[in-house]
C-alpha cells in the first residue's frame, strides 16, 4: 500500500490463482480503499517472464545505483534456471 500511495497508482493489482480472495481481504482489512484488479494467469510464471528475460539478454536493461547489485545477483539465478530447463 506504500508503494501504491508513493507511486500514485491507480490500482494494485492481485493474481487469483491461489489465495487471491485472502490477498484482496488482507488488503482491505489493513484499510485499502483503492481500486484491486484481479488477473488470472493463464501461463506459468516461465512463459510470463519469458519477453522480459530475452531483453536482459540482449542487453537492451541495465539498472544503476543500488540496483546494479540486484542486476549481477541476478545473473546467477538466470543460469541456474537455463540449466534445469531442459
């Protein structure tokens, strides 16, 4: 709920697939009045990551200042996902 006050956005966004209604309750017992949009993903959490891991690939994404950090540790946790997909 920061982060949707600090951004200004126009709703937070929630996945029903499991535990979506207990997120939406979570939210609004903790008083968010903002608009929740639930999604239903029809794909894996691969498939969905997927367009956005080709362009860290090709280089076309490059973080600065802290999140370099994350950038580089991030790295790692790419390949050993290369490695169990067959």
């Amino acid at each position: 709920m920061k982060a949707y006050d600090i951004h200004e956005a126009d709703a937070i966004v929630i996945e029903t697939n499991q535990g979506g209604e207990m997120a939406e309750a979570t939210l609004r017992n903790a008083g968010f009045k903002g608009r929740i949009v639930k999604v239903h993903a029809s794909k894996g959490k691969f498939a969905r990551a997927e367009p956005i891991s080709a362009l860290y690939a090709q280089g076309r994404v490059a973080h600065t200042g802290s999140l370099y950090t994350l950038e580089k540790s991030n790295d790692g946790i790419r390949a050993s996902y290369r490695q169990k997909i067959p």
